[in-house]
C-alpha cells in the first residue's frame, strides 16, 4: 500500500492520445476512486490563484485574458516551444499538483476507500509515482494518438508533433509500468484489456489484504 495512506494507489499515465480517458472510465466503472491530475492542474490556476499568480511573476502578463483568467493556449504555445520554460511551469505548477493530490488520496482513504486511480499525463515529471503501488501505462500508435488530439483540442499537426517531442517514447513507459494497455485495435478491445487489468489489480491487493 502506499506510503502516503492504507488506500492502494495505482497510478495512469501514457502517451497523449493514447485513450487513458476511456481506460480511466472503466476503472471507475470497476469500484476505483478516481484523482485526475489535468482537473487539478487547472483549477490551481483559476483566476486569482497563488499558483497562477507565480506563473504570472513568470510568464508575464500576455498570458492572460482580458479578464484576467489565464490563455492557456498562449501558454502552451510558449512552452511547448521552449523545454527549459516548461520546465519553469513544472517547477511552479508540480508542488501545488501534488499537494492537491495527497490531500485527495488522504481524504479517500478517511472515507474508507479501497483503490483510488491517479491519472496523470505528467506522472513521471511530476513525481507523483513516488507514492503510487503500482503503474499502469497507455499507448497507442503516433497516427491514431495525432488524429484523436487533432480532433479533440483543435490544434495543428505542427503543434501536435511539438507536444509529442515534449514526452516520453513508448519505451518509457513500457520499462516504467507495471501494467501496459495497448490501445492499438478498436474501442471496444480497449475497454476489455482495461477490465481485465482492473480486475487483476483488484485481485492483486485482495490477496495481499488476505495474507
């Protein structure tokens, strides 16, 4: 079980693209608490935030819109074309995350939780694997993952190939993860590997809570 409370977190992460939301749904589906890490990371940077203030003193003030609330285009556009600024945001942004994070595993734990799943993009860079039990990774091939995110948030194949030169290989997370779900057939095959996971998680810590 994990350091930071008695509930077994697993933690999910993967390629971006890859289905991780799909995979994530049938987890909760499966009796899984769920913390999502992309949630936190914009609700720390609300209007008015200390967080958003941080990355203001940072970044300036072109990143906001006219009301004030943050252009987090504009700020994807800046960081993801400069590594050493993205890792100013991670710097700023990882401790508020992850402070989030715990408070929410502690909270399901006192509520008397059994497994709560972490799904978090950034969950190597973040360090937030530190305190998961085990890791479950998703992948997929690049010309699936770039027609979902192309689709999904909009955005050019140049700034997709630029997002994905930001991250992990496939390898990563394959030598880093106790589970792979390999998303590279229909939607349907992806539900069945997900449950099918779930379930040897679950089967996993009912044994170790049996010895």
């Amino acid at each position: 079980m994990s350091e930071a409370a008695d509930i077994a977190v697993i933690g999910l992460t993967g390629q971006s693209g890859a289905g991780k939301t799909t995979v994530c749904r049938v987890f909760e589906d499966n009796g899984f608490a769920i913390i999502n890490a992309d949630l936190i990371a914009r609700k720390i940077m609300d209007k008015g935030t200390p967080c958003l203030e941080e990355v203001s003193e940072c970044f300036g003030k072109d990143i906001f819109n006219g009301d004030g609330s943050l252009n987090r285009q504009k700020l994807a556009d800046i960081v993801f074309n400069d590594a050493e600024k993205l890792s100013q945001l991670n710097a700023i942004t990882y401790p508020y995350i992850t402070s989030e994070i715990l408070n929410m595993i502690n909270k399901y734990n006192c509520e008397g939780k059994k497994y709560v799943l972490l799904d978090a993009p950034t969950l190597f860079e973040s360090r937030a694997d530190d305190f998961c039990d085990l890791i479950i990774s998703v992948t997929a091939p690049e010309k699936i993952r770039t027609e979902r995110i192309a689709e999904r948030d909009g955005i050019t194949a140049e700034q997709i190939k630029k997002r994905f030169s930001s991250q992990h290989t496939e390898s990563f997370f394959i030598n880093h993860s106790d589970f792979i779900i390999k998303n590279n057939k229909s939607i349907d095959k992806l539900i069945e590997k997900a449950k099918e996971v779930a379930e040897k998680v679950k089967e996993y810590y009912n044994a170790e809570e049996a010895r």
